[in-house]
C-alpha cells in the first residue's frame, strides 16, 4: 500500500528518501547487468 491508499499524510522529505533509495537500488542494479553482460561476452570470446 502507498502513503495515498493509506489516507496518511505524506512527508515530503520520506518521500525523497523512498524516490532517492528507488533511484540507488535502480542503479546498482543496472550496474550489475552491464557487469554480468561484460562477463558474458568475455567468457565467450574466449571459447
């Protein structure tokens, strides 16, 4: 449930944090695809 459907009143500085740790989560995330895909095609061009 969001803050909304909960009928509570929002923070704004909460609400940063959430968009903020979204953004960082989001990030490594990517980062870590772009690592494994590296990977990938480095063992491949190997065989």
């Amino acid at each position: 449930f969001t803050q909304l459907e909960l009928g509570l009143p929002i923070d704004p500085y909460e609400f940063g944090n959430i968009l903020l740790i979204g953004f960082v989560i989001s990030g490594f995330g990517l980062v870590a695809i772009g690592v494994l895909t590296l990977v990938i095609t480095k063992l491949s061009k190997r065989k």
